[in-house]
C-alpha cells in the first residue's frame, strides 16, 4: 500500500452533531458501511457507525484509528437513510437521530462474557444501607448484571463489586440470549365478514405491490380492523419480510399482545420505554439479525435497526402519543411513512377517527382510503346524548347532572357496566385559600399545582414538583381554609361511591398505578368484576370491554377551550372514542354528554353522528387559514432562567428574521405556560404555505443563532404541543 494514502472511515456518533468524523481503518480490519465500530473521541470510547469509506485518502497524523467493528449485523441502507432523512426534516442533528437507534448499548457486549449477581443468601459483613438496597433489590430473584442492579437499587457499581468479593452476591453466568418463535402465519385467522374480506383483500394487494403505498384503514370502533390488518401483516411476513405494528400505548395493552399472539402463534417481540435492559437487547439484537420478525412497538420501535422492514401498521393513528416533544421532537406516523417511502414498502393507518392530515391526504389521491362502516355484528356506533348544563343544575361539590346520575343507576341495576370519563388528572385542578384568596401555585412553573388526594399531595403537572397538602394557607398562615376547586378524576370518584354505594368502582388513571397493576385492573374491567369505571383519556385507548353498554362524559368542554389549532379534532376523536368502548358485546351501548355548548358544531355532531360534516368544516377553516394540513407550522422554542437575558436573546432572534414573502414568522410571544421548571419561555410559530421548505427557511434563518449559557433554543416542526 501507498504509505502516503490511509483507509478512512466517516463514522457517525450518537452526540449532538452535523455529520461524521473520519477515522483511520487499522491494517487489520475491514469495513464496510453500516458497520458498527468502536472509536475514540477526546478520552472516552463511543460506539457509532460507519457512515462512509474512503480507500485512497492523504493520511492525517491527527487522525485516530477505529478500536474494533462488532459483531452485529451492519445498519442497512434504508435505516442509515432514515436517519438522515429525519434528521434533514427536523432540523437536527444526525447525530441525536442516530442516538435514538443506539438506545441498548448492552446489545454489543459479548453474549459470554456476560455475568450476572444474584443474593447468595450470606448477609455482609459490613453492612451499610446503600448495601442492604443491593441485597433487597438483588434477592426479589432475578440475576442481574452490575450496571442493572446498581441502577435498580440506585448505588454506584463499586457497591455491587465489594458484596461479590465478600460472597454476599454469587456470579452466575447469563443464559444466551432467547430467540423469538417464528410465526405461524395461519394459525388463528377469524373467519372475517364480507366486508371485512374485501377490505383484508385490499390490505393485501397494497402490501404484495410491494411499493411505498400507504393506505388510511378507516372503519368505526369494533369493526374488526385489528382482525383485517393481521392479514396483512401475514402478506408481509410470507414475503420474508419483517414488521412492525404501532400501537401509541404500550404498556398497558396485555390483552392486545395476546391476540397477537393467538393469531400467529407466535409471541411478539415487545418495544416500549418500560422494559428491562436485557429484554431490550434481545430485542434489539433480534430486529437486527432478522430473528424478531413481528414487533409490537411504542413510537420509538421506528428505530430499530430493522434487517429488512416490509410492512409498518400505525394503529390509532390520530393519537397524540405518536408525537414526542422531548429530544428529537419526531411524529411516528410521519416518520412511518417516511420509512415506508425510503424502503419502498406499503404502511397501513389504522383507525375508528382518522386525523385531519391523514383524510386530506386521502382525499387528495395520496393515499388509498379503505373503509370499514360496520360494527362487526353491529351496524351502528353509539347513540349520543347531549345534557345541557346550563338547564340542569349541579349541587354544590357535585359534578353529575340528574339525567346522568338517573342513567348510570339504571344502568347498573340491570347488571351492565358504566362507565364515567373526565380527562383531567387528581382530586381538584386548584387550590384557594377563603380566607385570603391565595392559589396554590408550582414555585417552578406559572401552572397552579394539583391536589392529588390519595397520595395527599399536590403536584405539579409540568414539572412533577410535589408538596405535602399544607394544613395552613402558606400565605395568610389560617388553617383549614384551603379549599379545591373543580373536579378531577378522585373527586368524581368520591361523588361516585356517594350516589352508587353498591357499585364496585374501578379507576383508570395512569397516576394512581404503576403499569402491571393498572392492567390488572384493566382485566378485571374487561372480565366484569367492576360494574362502574372512572377514568382519564386512558380508558379512551383501545380497550375492548365487552359488557360495557353505557358511557357518561363528565366534562366535554375541556378540550374545546384550549388554544391547540387541533382542538376540535382531538375533542371528536376522543368523544368518539370514548362512546365506541359502550356497546362492544351482546347489548347495544349509548353515552351521554355534558356540555355548556350543545349548539357547538362539534356537538351537534356529536348527537348526529355526522363525522363527514363535522370534518368538512374544521377542513374548510384550517384551509382559508391555511393551518396544517393546508400549510405548514413550525415553532422554535426559546427558554433560559433569567426574564431579562431570556428576553434579549429572543428579541436578537426576532431582528434577525428573514421576512420571506410567502412565510410568517409569528412572535415571539411568551409562551402559554411561560415558566417551566424554573426556565422562562417564548415562543415563534412559522407559518408557510405547504409548497414552502420550512426547514430551509429556519436553517437560513437561525445559522449563526448561538445559545450560550443557560439559554436554550428548539425546533418543533409540525408541533402538536402549542404550551
Ligand atoms: P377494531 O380494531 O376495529 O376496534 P377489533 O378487531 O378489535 O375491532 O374487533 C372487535 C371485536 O370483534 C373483537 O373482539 C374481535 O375479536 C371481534 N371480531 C372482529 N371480527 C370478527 C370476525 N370476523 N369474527 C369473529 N369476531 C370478530
Ligand atoms: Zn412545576
């Protein structure tokens, strides 16, 4: 070889920045790109990946040479592309996408060089706390690795290491890791309806083209798409190919997961925030080898390092959920058919209220639009009433009108199941002082703080902070005098047991249980042994409780009054699919609707069931605004923790807009909730015609805006948070 010229590798790294960096390729190894290597930067080791190879470069002294490559299946094309893609259209660096896909660093360690601890049952002799939490932790019965058990009972791993060398822990080495069965693709198939046939026909087709297709799988609650997608994904897999279902709540769907499973015998791999790390590496490992071939997966499932992805079904697709703010801000519908689109394979919306976006696109011939309109063995949705709270009075620190509370007793009497729904967290959404007036505010955010009175607190929704109830106002110092003001989930619940004293009362909310207690609960719902539900926007979520055939929607007003574009449109989907949990069994279901506003559209809607003319409405306003889906949005978010320097560097931001022709830079304006955790807060909204590259337009615009210090600057393209 030339000793002037190197082999050089661009190796992309999981840290916040644009591009590659180059590394020399040591004599011994060979790479290629999507490779998996080691590679040192500044005194730490990092594991990135092989983004490009150059064989004949002018060597560098200040290069470093690449450590090692692992023995992983390289990222395929299409995945590295995705990356870059994604991070093209969010104005991120590539480097923060890739971090998402390397969320299990323990899936290079070496299988055997794997060891776990487990309690050997001799105590220690020197026994401190942070010692005996090792112990408790490490006697619950799993073996766990170092770094595991450290974490779980929150000590360093030099902790772990003494209990070993004094015997109280005994290393057993770990199993390897399980592979997943393969499925069985006609195992538990239903006979589908006819119409359910045609639609599963059309599903079919759209996956055997094997183009980019995405197809809007439109049909009521209980129609039986689940059933009609799992053809599809039995089309997929006979092709070889892997897939992944997204479902916007993972955690909770237990009874989900084993309808998978019946269907094609088969356990799926799982994929949520919630899993133990080495569950995470077998899963991680066997997307990546091909052995993992169904995924059932929360948004970040996208990530994974597919081996050759074919299909991806996006279930609920309207759901909020799908949009993370945090980190990357990414939406996993978008970005679903963004991948389907780069590997050229069909991808599936699923749902019972299709969102705005997805219709428009339908009706513009962008995507193939399937219709379910039955209920299977049903015909109809609901039937919804609407109660008019301005003529039917409440009691005071009551929330349920009479015809509701007459309904409810009805209902229950002739041994069927309600069910109350109220979105809104804890006891009471305020606190006030009658003595002095004061509000119980969060000290780090401008929010007030919420009762949570089975856990005797009050919390902060933004922050978490959590404060015991004070018995005295803090303010005036006269005890006994703070009152709550409003419902919430607890409060109802306690006017519940109040007017019902003989219903067996289940609540849903998923801050008064930690995940396996709340599908506990959520089973024993679904089996009847609760014959009144209350829950939050939790119960709204795709559970099928069959012998549920009455719904109350406590508040229906909530949503409408916030100031998200997408209001309504969430307000629909969730009244729609809150009514679609009654009536999913033998007995027809019904919901009944409290509301100031009965003559809001949205509500007459409602009662009609007209979802075609509510949608053609909220089409036409956000078209003459041209709001989303007609016109694009993007918000750069800007906080810091001093008022005055927050404020300078935005009004520097400001001056330096460009003022394009066609694009809006709207701002900045404090933001809604204008401190959170202490960090004051603006807001811009740049709004440009769909024709426009937004991205373009931001890039040019903030290329030379530096943060420094505490300031921070975001970037939310097609935000769906507006607080
Ligand atoms: P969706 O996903 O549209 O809400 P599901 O697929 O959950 O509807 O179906 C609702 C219920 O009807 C489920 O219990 C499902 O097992 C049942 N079901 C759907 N299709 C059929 C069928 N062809 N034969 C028997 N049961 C069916
Ligand atoms: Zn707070």
């Amino acid at each position: 070889m030339n000793p002037d010229s190197t082999r050089l590798a661009d190796v992309l790294l999981p840290l916040a920045l644009e591009g590659p960096y180059s590394y020399r390729i040591p004599e011994n190894l060979t790479l290629a790109p999507g490779d998996y290597v080691s590679v040192p930067l500044g005194s730490r080791t990092y594991i990135g990946v092989v983004w490009a190879l150059h064989s004949n470069a002018p060597a560098s002294a200040k290069l470093r040479d690449v450590i090692t490559r692992y023995d992983m299946p390289a990222m395929s094309e299409t995945h590295r592309k995705f990356v870059e893609w994604l991070a093209d259209y969010y104005v991120e660096p590539k480097g923060n996408v890739l971090r998402m896909v390397l969320r299990s660093p323990g899936a290079f360690e070496e299988p055997r060089q794997q060891v776990a601890y487990r309690a050997s049952g001799h105590p220690s002799r020197r026994m401190t706390p942070q010692r005996q939490r090792v112990l408790d932790v490490a006697s619950e019965g799993f073996a766990m690795r170092s770094a595991e058990l450290a974490g779980a009972a929150g000590v360093g791993t030099s902790v772990v290491k003494a209990l070993a060398k004094e015997g109280a822990l005994e290393i057993v080495g770990l199993p390897s890791l399980k592979p997943f069965q393969a499925p069985d693709l006609n195992a538990g198939g239903l006979e589908l309806s006819r119409q359910q046939g045609a639609a599963a026909q059309e599903l079919r087709a759209a996956v055997a083209s094997r183009s980019a297709k995405v197809t809007l799988f439109d049909g009521v609650t209980g129609s039986g798409k689940t059933e009609v997608y799992f053809e599809a994904m039995a089309t997929a897999l006979a092709t070889g190919c892997q897939v992944l279902l997204l479902l916007p709540e993972i955690a909770l769907t237990a009874g989900f997961i084993s309808r998978v499973e019946t269907r094609f015998a088969a356990e799926p791999a799982q994929w949520h925030s919630d899993m133990r790390p080495r569950e995470r590496e077998r899963v991680w490992r066997s997307v990546a080898d091909g052995n993992a071939q169904i995924v059932v997966g929360a948004r970040s499932a996208l990530f994974l390092p597919w081996k050759k992805l074919g299909l991806i079904v996006v279930d609920e697709e309207h759901e909020s959920a799908y949009k993370q703010d945090e980190g990357v801000p990414y939406h996993a519908r978008d970005m679903a058919v963004l991948y389907g689109a780069i590997g050229k394979f069909p991808v599936i919306l699923s749902s019972a209220t299709p969102s705005l976006e997805s219709l428009v696109n339908a009706d513009r011939g962008r995507y193939a639009h399937v219709k379910l309109l039955d209920r299977h063995g049903r015909p109809e949705l609901p039937e919804i009433g609407l109660i008019d709270m301005r003529a039917a009075p409440l009691e005071t620190g009551a929330w349920l009108s009479a015809p509701l509370v007459d309904t409810i007793t009805a209902t229950l009497a002739a041994g069927d199941q309600a069910l109350l729904f109220l979105n809104r967290r804890g006891y009471a959404p305020l606190t006030l002082c009658r003595a002095c007036g004061h509000r119980m505010d969060c000290p780090n955010c401008a929010a007030s703080l919420v009762e949570h009175r089975f856990r005797r607190n009050l919390m902060c929704h933004h922050c978490g902070h959590m404060e015991p109830t004070p018995k005295a106002c803090p303010k005036c110092g006269v005890e006994d005098k703070l009152v709550p003001c409003g419902p919430g989930i607890e409060r109802l619940a306690e006017e519940a047991a109040r007017r019902f004293p003989d219903a067996r009362i289940a609540i849903l909310s998923s801050d008064l249980a930690r995940g396996i207690f709340l599908r506990d609960i959520i089973r024993d719902v679904a089996k009847g042994d609760y014959n009144l539900v209350i829950g939050t926007q939790l119960v709204a979520k795709g559970h099928h409780f069959p012998f549920l055939t009455f719904v109350g929607v406590v508040d229906a007003d909530l949503a409408l009054e916030s100031s998200d574009p997408r209001g309504g449109e969430r307000t629909w989907a969730l009244m729609a699919q809150v009514a679609g949990r009654s009536g999913r069994g033998e007995k027809p279901g019904r919901a009944l609707v409290q509301t100031h506003m009965p003559e809001h559209p949205l509500m007459q809607a409602l009662k009609h069931g007209d979802r075609e003319g509510y949608l053609a409405q909220e089409k036409l306003i956000r078209e003459n605004v041209g709001l989303p889906p007609y016109g694009r949005l993007a918000a750069v978010i800007i906080s810091g923790s001093d008022p005055a320097e927050t404020e300078r560097f935005v009004r520097q931001i400001a001056s330096v807009a460009p003022t394009g022709e066609a694009v809006a830079v709207l701002g900045p304006a404090q933001a809604p909730i204008h401190i959170v955790r202490g960090r004051h807060r603006w807001r811009f909204l740049v709004k440009a015609p769909r024709e426009v590259n937004i991205q373009a337009f931001i890039r040019q615009w903030l290329k030379d805006v530096k943060p420094r210090g505490s300031l921070q600057l975001h970037i939310d393209v097609d935000p769906y948070n507006f607080l």
